[in-house]
C-alpha cells in the first residue's frame, strides 16, 4: 500500500514536472518565434522595434540584448544623418566662402589684364585683388587645419616652455597692426618664469586667431590681454570694447563656420574659433565668451600647469 502509493505519488510530480517543461518550452519556442520575428524587422530597418520580456523569461538576456544592438544602431544612424547634414551645410559655406571673393578677384584682375583701368584706378584694384587673395589663402589655410584637428590627424609636440615668454613674443608681432588698425591696448604678463607642458605652434595659433577675430569683428578701439597664474592652471583673458554679441550667438560661435555676421560682409571665414576651440582642448584647457551688445567681449581661456 506504501510502495503504491509511493509510485503514485511520484508519477504525479513527473507528471506535472513534463507539464511544466512542455509549458516553458512552448513559451520558449514562442519567445523565439518573435525573436526572429523582430530580428527580420531590425534587418528590413525598423530600429524603433523593442522586445517585451518578464523577468522570468529565459529569453530575456537576448531580448535586452537585441534592444541595446537596435538603440545603438538607431543612436549611430541619428549622428551619421546629423554628421551627413553637417557637412552639406559644411561644403555649402565653403563653397559660398570661396565662389565670391573668386569671382571678384578674377573680375579685378580681369579688368587689369583688359587695361580697363589705369594710373590711381589700376593701383586700388591690385590693391583689392591682392586683399582677395590674401583672404583665400588663409581660409585655405584655415580649412586644412580645421580638417586635420576634426580628423584627429593633427600631430602636436608638447614641451616644457615658459608660457610668459611665449606670449610676449606672440604679441609683440601684433603691435604694429593694432596701431595701424587704431587700436589702444594693454597687456598685463607676468615678468616671473611659468613653466607648464605647451605645443608652441598651437598657443601661437590660438592667440593669433583670437587677436584677429578682434580686429575683423569687434568694431571696438581697445584690446586688453591678462596672465593670471597659479600652482595648478594659468587664466588668460583679451577683452575687447567693441560692438559685442547678442546673447543668441553666444552658445554657437565655436562651431564650425558659424559666423555672427549672416551677411559675411566682415571678412571672417567661420573657422577661427572653431579651431582655438580645438586646439585649448588639445592641451586639455577650457575657452568660454562673455559678451554684452555694445559693451564689447571677453574670451577667457583655462590652461592647466600639467596635462
């Protein structure tokens, strides 16, 4: 009576123990009939498809799985469109940038070679023509270095300088054209040693770059440069007092062909600061603007002491 029951009793549990089996393996073969279901519909292209699981499912590792695979791919196909219609926009600036003063320089020069012009007359239009290829070549100039730091292609050579002496002799090339262009100025370095890791070739094009962003866009009559040091970083402000900028243009001005001035009649190209933006990151530094309309701008940059 014992044993009988015994058997039965156990025929019971292996009774319910397959029902159970064949229960979570008709789940399981459903689960992965959606599975291949939404794999078909990730492949076709739909990205925005999600697998719903219980946390029980012994399918749920796969289903995130397949979710991560589909957000990611769904992430990286939302940049390459946004990098796609960066860089139409891109190639239409530039192709603006260059067609114009092209056109105008081969008009100038063609009206020269014509001998349409002479005496005075012929003098400015060289002068012009000169002016416009000027401009193109430092927007050349401009473009290939943007495209080398935007590559990561660009080869920097840190050593040890005395950031003071360095700046001095960055500026001082500056002070004739400053008092051509009118401009006072005052520059405040310090006269003690400040060692720290530098790419000189960078530091000179971050400064020159700021300097004549000033000359070509602030409109204003004074310039002033600071050195503020201490043991971990060294602080380096030019403030100018010119026309400023409206607190919308304040958040775009490092971007790439961004340029304040929509008509581009001030003769900038869109890629200076973009590209001392790049370059203070580089040496693991910050650049931030404060500007107010009609009270003029500062640039200050944070460089620290050791990278």
């Amino acid at each position: 009576m014992n044993v009988n029951l015994f058997l039965l009793i156990a025929f019971c549990i292996a009774l319910l123990f397959i029902l159970f089996l064949v229960t979570k393996l008709r789940r399981v073969r459903g689960q992965l009939s959606i599975i291949e279901e939404a794999l078909e519909d990730i492949k076709s292209g739909n990205l925005n498809r999600r697998m719903l699981t219980k946390k029980n499912d012994m399918t749920r590792k796969i289903c995130y799985g397949i979710n991560d695979i589909a957000m990611n791919s769904q992430t990286q196909l939302i940049r390459q469109k946004q990098s796609e219609q960066a860089y139409k926009r891109l190639m239409t600036s530039i192709s603006h940038d260059v067609k114009t003063p092209l056109a105008s320089l081969v008009g100038y020069l063609e009206a020269i070679e014509c001998k349409i012009v002479a005496g005075e007359e012929k003098d400015e239009y060289v002068h012009v023509a000169f002016e416009k290829a000027d401009y193109l070549k430092h927007f050349v100039e401009n473009l290939f270095e943007w495209v080398k730091l935007d590559s990561g292609e660009q080869i920097f050579h840190f050593e040890t300088l005395d950031l003071n002496e360095l700046s001095r002799n960055i500026i001082v090339d500056w002070i004739s054209v400053l008092e051509n262009s009118n401009f006072d100025y005052v520059f405040d370095i310090p006269e003690t040693e400040y060692l720290m890791r530098i790419d000189a070739n960078a530091y000179s094009r971050i400064l020159n770059n700021l300097l004549q962003n000033v000359l070509i866009h602030s409109k204003g009559s004074k310039i002033s440069f600071h050195i503020f040091e201490n043991d971990l970083q060294a602080k380096i402000t030019m403030t100018d007092n010119g026309k400023g900028m409206s607190p919308d243009h304040l958040p775009h001005i490092f971007e790439r062909m961004y340029q304040c001035d929509q008509s581009r009649s001030a003769g900038g190209n869109g890629l200076g600061l973009s590209i001392v933006k790049e370059l203070v990151a580089a040496h693991k530094g910050t650049i931030t603007v404060d500007s107010t309309p009609d009270r003029g701008t500062t640039f200050t940059l944070l460089l620290p002491k050791s990278l």
